[in-house]
C-alpha cells in the first residue's frame, strides 16, 4: 500500500546518453578550402591499398617525398583537383587503367614533370586537375608497374613481405 500509486516505468538511463554527442567535422578534402594535405617535409607520406581519393588534395613537396598510389582507391569524384607547393622534393602519382591526368596548370623552374598517363578519362574514370609549382623538386604521373599490377591481381609468383 505505501508504494502502489507510485509510476512502474524506470526512467531509462543508457551509457551512450550520459555522454555528450560530439559531432566530428566532415572528412578532410570535400571542399576547396578544406583540403587533404600531404606534406612531404623533411620525411615522406604515402597513400596506398584502399582508400577514397577526396575531390580536393594539396602536397606540399617540401624536401621529402609524396606517393599516392591509387590502384585500390575509390574517386569521391570525377575531377580531383590537385594543388602542389613546391619544394625539393619528390611527387609519384600511381593510377589505374582510365584513371586521366593534366598537369598542363603545373609550373616548374629547376624542377622536372613527367605524366605517362592520358589526357583524357576512360569514360566513368576520374580526371586529376593538378596546379601550382614544383621548384627543385620531380613530379611523375605514371601508370602501374608490372610487379605492382601482380600484387593487386594476387598472382602466383608474388613475394610479398613476410613471405
């Protein structure tokens, strides 16, 4: 008698509502004044096996080294701008059949530019848009190699590490 005209129901308490909701900021690179950025430094950065290629990225060159293999990479886009910063350093771009490059907005100075890839997309594929300068530093655009092309394939004959 002392608790019968008392509520049954429990007020629900989880361990997710004690805690504030932080919304995290959208991914780096879906807009052109928030890019991903690569630097290369003093040091070197990769971007390889799967991963989404952003509609906006900036190198800076520094005097290390940049390589962004695309070969297992998803376009978030069919264009991808590309600016570089010059420095001393080196820049490799690896992608896939289709995949299009114009470095045409590319300036160097005592820097070399090498692009071993069409002009122009395979229909569907993406088209890489790159600009900016390079100063002492190399840039190469090229196609996968042979031993490159296994690796992703999976084909017999493959060493890969820890083998």
């Amino acid at each position: 008698p002392l608790v019968a005209d008392l509520s049954v129901e429990l007020p629900s308490r989880t361990l997710s509502s004690d805690r504030p909701h932080v919304q995290r900021p959208p991914a780096a690179g879906y807009s052109r004044e928030d890019p991903l950025r690569l630097d290369g430094g003093m040091s070197s950065e990769k971007r390889r096996g799967v991963w989404t290629v952003p509609p906006f990225i900036l190198i800076n060159q520094g005097v290390g080294s940049v390589k962004l293999n695309c070969l297992e990479a998803t376009p978030a886009a069919q264009m991808i701008e590309i600016e570089v910063i010059g420095g001393a350093g080196s820049i490799v771009l690896v992608l896939p059949d289709g995949w299009a490059a114009d470095a045409d907005r590319l300036s160097k100075s005592w820097g070399s530019k090498s692009v071993k890839v069409p002009r122009d997309p395979a229909p569907g594929k993406p088209l890489l848009v790159i600009y900016g300068s390079l100063g002492l530093g190399s840039f190469k655009v090229r196609p996968p190699s042979r031993l490159e092309k296994r690796r992703i394939a999976g084909e017999p004959g493959h060493r890969s590490l820890g083998h």
